[in-house]
C-alpha cells in the first residue's frame, strides 16, 4: 500500500468517527464532538438556484447546528453516497447526500461539500457548501 492509500485510509477512518460522533449527538443533544471547524471556517448555504448563498462564520454555524440537533433529536444522520477525495496527505474533500430520518421518515436532505485540512497535526473542517435536495 502506498503512502496516497495509507493517508485515504486513515482519513476515511477518522471521517467514519466523525459520522459516528454525529449520531451520538443526534441522540445526546451534545455537538462537542463534532464541533471541528477551524478558526477560519465559514459555510455557503445554497437555499434555491435563483438566490445568492447565505454565509455563515463558524459561531454562527455552531449554534445553527446545536438548534439542529435539538429540532431533530432522535433522529439519524445520514451520510449517502459518500466520496472521499485527498487533494494531498493534509487536504481531503468529502461529498455526500445528508439525510436525517426519524421513524421512517425522511426530515431533511442536504447535497453537502466538505473541505478538510490538518491544522495544529489534527483534521479540521474549514469549508462547506450545502445545498438542499427536494422541497
């Protein structure tokens, strides 16, 4: 195995714990875990085609994401159709189809965009894009 496989495998390991972490919250309440964004961080919401996206800072995307999780509680996360792409040993990019589903029930889909990068020797989130799917 090359060092390319290695770093994809290591850092599909650490996005896999990452993904447990959110289901945990899901049920917890308690985002800490998944809290992971850099100083820097900022995310573009795409809300339709015909708009602008909204931005949000890394404060404001905390406590939208802790309203969230209280909105949702028990629900599940889902991360489908997930690719993992590494730009370099200290980049990676992730797609996937964000789905949260409470008893059978499909809550909210989100297409989302993932930027990582090592940051003080540890994976930090420093952008996302998101865009709803369906209604």
């Amino acid at each position: 195995m090359n060092s390319a496989e290695t770093s994809l495998m290591e850092f599909t390991k650490f996005h896999d714990k990452f993904i447990n972490s959110w289901n945990e919250a899901m049920v917890s309440g308690d985002t800490s875990a998944v809290e992971l964004m850099d100083e820097e961080y900022y995310v573009a919401f795409f809300a339709s085609v015909k708009e602008k996206p909204f931005f949000f800072n890394k404060d404001d995307a905390i406590s939208g994401m802790k309203q969230s999780v209280q909105q949702f509680l028990g629900a599940t996360k889902r991360f489908d159709h997930r690719v993992i792409r590494l730009k370099d040993n200290e980049h990676a990019i992730v797609f996937y189809e964000q789905a949260i589903e409470k008893d059978g029930q499909i809550l909210s889909r989100l297409f989302t965009m993932e930027n990582w990068q090592v940051v003080d020797n540890s994976w930090k989130l420093v952008r996302e894009i998101e865009q709803p799917l369906g209604d």
